[in-house]
C-alpha cells in the first residue's frame, strides 16, 4: 500500500504525514528503508537512473539493474559478499601476496530486504546477483511486492 498523501501529479519536495518519506519519493523509484536492517543510514536512496522492469507475466515481481561504474574486464569473475559488496577477481584465478588478485571493489547501491516505492507500490528486495551485460557491469536485484498487510 501506498501513502494515502501519493499522487502522481505531486512533484515538490515535502514529509508525508502517514510514511514520514518525502513525498518526491513516492513520486520517483527509490529504496526508502530496510526491513532487516532498520539502523541502516542513506535512505532515500534515489533509483531514477536505474532501469526497472516489471515482469508482464509476474506484475508483482520488478527487476532492478544499478549500473556499476567500475573498470573490471568480462573476464572478471564478480563476487558478491557481505551484503552489497562486490569484488571483481582476476579470473583465471591469480594469487599475489596470499590473496587472490582482484580488479576492483565496490558496494552496489541495494541489498537484501531493502524497501523500494515504484509506480506507487511497495516491493521488497529479495535476490541479487551482478552480470557483465551490453559491455558493463550491471547489479541486478529481484524484488517482490510487499503484501498489504505489511502496512
């Protein structure tokens, strides 16, 4: 359920009396809290310049892409590991120092269990994974939509 203050037509900044989000965030996709992680900071989180994609034959599952800036090869095998952190190991595997030799490191913008407002529903991030796609790194996240009685 959405804040009964949404209205596609709002386009100013202001605190919903109902959710305490903005009510810009009702308006444009964003990740608005955590459900397993309540204390953690940053939200809003705008996704604007993300791609969603509903899925037609499964209207209440979205497909979330984050563009990763990050210079890592195809080649790169990505691994995702403490909750949003993603290291781009040399592939084949190379060992310096003790450790395997990696490109780069970075932390995608979603994780687990975050929240997201789209299209003035509410969904929930449930699986991820990032893939070399059309010549870049794309973190892509599943979420499902949140039942109402979660609200």
């Amino acid at each position: 359920m959405v804040c009964s203050n949404y209205s596609p037509d709002i386009q100013a900044q202001g605190d919903c009396r109902n959710c305490g989000q903005t009510y810009l965030s009702h308006f444009e996709p964003s990740a608005v809290s955590n459900a397993f992680f309540p204390y953690r900071k940053g939200y809003p989180i705008d996704l604007s310049d993300c791609d969603i994609l509903r899925e037609a034959e499964s209207p209440w599952l979205i497909t979330i892409k984050e563009r990763l800036d990050v210079d890592a090869p195809a080649s790169a095998k990505a691994h995702c590991c403490y909750i949003g952190h993603v290291i781009f190991y040399e592939h084949p595997i190379r060992v310096v120092d003790g450790n395997h030799a990696a490109y780069a490191r970075l932390d995608t913008r979603l994780i687990l269990e975050d929240v997201i407002h789209f299209e003035g529903e509410v969904f929930v991030c449930y699986a991820g994974n990032v893939v070399h796609e059309d010549g870049r790194w794309v973190s892509v996240t599943k979420a499902r939509r949140r039942s109402p009685s979660h609200d």
